[in-house]
C-alpha cells in the first residue's frame, strides 16, 4: 500500500536593522531626519513614534524637547514571521535664545515710551524698571516720572523648548519739561503806588518775580 507524507511550511524569520539617528540633539536644529530602517525580508518598514516629534512617511520632524522615540516595525506576510521591532531614542535638549534691544534715545518726562525687543525664540519679551523713581513700566509701555537715567530691563524666562534668555538693560536720560510763562502786560504805575505781580507757567509751578 502507498504511503503518503504531507508537509506544513515553515515561515522564514527576519530583522530589522535601523541606524543613523543621533542619540542627542538640540530643539531648532534638529532634524528633519530621513528614517532608512531595513527588513532581512526587504518588505516594507512601518514607524511609530513617542514624544515631541512626527512621522510622514520616512521623514521624522521633531516638534519640541523632550524624549523621541522612533519604532521601526516589520509585521511579517505568508512567508516571513514578523521581525522584533527595533526602537531608537533621541534626547532633544531645550535651544538657547537671545533678545535683541535695541538703543533707546533720550526721553521727557511725562511723554509715554512704547517698548519694544525680539527674541531668536519668538517668545514675548517682558520688561520691568530699576529705576522706579524715575520710570515705571507695565507691560510695554514706560510712564516717565521725573528727569534722570531710566533703566528698563529686557526678560525672557524661556518654556518648554527654550532656555531663559540673558536679560538685555538699556539706560537713557529723562528730560525735563520744557513750559513757557504768561506774564501780561503792565501799565503805567505811579510812584510808591505798591502793584500786585501776577504770571502762570504751563508746567502749574510758581513764578518768581525780581526786579
């Protein structure tokens, strides 16, 4: 009698191999990086990734700091088992940043200064005086109270992807107000006939007369 033998084919195994992203970059600078992850089986890659980045295709493009990490995948057809996903990891570190403030020129007392200063970053600048007897600030605009050096301070504390900038000072004279007397004109008088001297200044102070 015949005999008969039948046999199940086995699937074959493969690898992955996935190299050539740095293992530490910095936010600004890093990337995009072109994933080149392979199978044994030189079927197609799938990637996945964790953390402050996104994948379109085969390009990575890091979105903030923070930890990424990249899973290249390979999940097997009819003749080859699925490969052991291989994961590579980026720590990306926060970018540094710098303010731009600029000189500001020579002020009057009691005439409102908008302020105004750039960082690399984007990040809003905030500003704050040292020197408050002579000028205050809120928000950006600087109220200019008597004559003097006015010193304002450019800040710029930094988030999630960027350091705190070295803050930025900018010093610059107050002038007084300049301000006109009215003093009108005096008839004839007689002698040892006493006369009351009236004039007013623009800036409300009090007139000193001499003779």
């Amino acid at each position: 009698s015949a005999i008969s033998n039948s046999v199940t084919p086995q699937k074959a195994g493969q690898t992955i191999s996935f190299t050539g992203l740095p293992s530490m970059a910095t936010f600004g600078s890093a990337g995009p990086y072109t994933l080149t992850a392979s199978a044994s089986s030189l079927l197609p890659i799938t990637y996945m990734s964790t953390g402050p980045a996104t994948i379109n295709g085969s390009t990575l493009t890091i979105t903030g700091a923070g930890t990424v990490m990249v899973t290249a995948s390979q999940g097997g057809n009819a003749d080859y088992t699925a490969a052991t996903p291989v994961t590579l990891t980026i720590v990306v570190s926060k970018a540094n940043q710098t303010i731009t403030f600029g000189t500001i020129p020579a002020q009057t007392v009691g005439t409102p200064l908008t302020l105004s200063a750039t960082t690399t970053s984007g990040l809003t600048v905030a500003f704050t005086s040292s020197t408050t007897t002579v000028c205050t600030v809120a928000g950006t605009t600087a109220t200019l109270l008597m004559a003097g050096t006015c010193t304002i301070q450019a800040t710029q504390i930094g988030d999630s992807n960027y350091n705190g900038a070295t803050a930025v000072m900018q010093s610059f004279t107050v002038n007084p107000k300049s301000q006109t007397i009215m003093f009108g004109q005096i008839p004839a008088q007689n002698v040892l006939s006493m006369l009351s001297l009236t004039a007013t200044a623009t800036s409300g102070l009090t007139v000193i007369f001499t003779s």
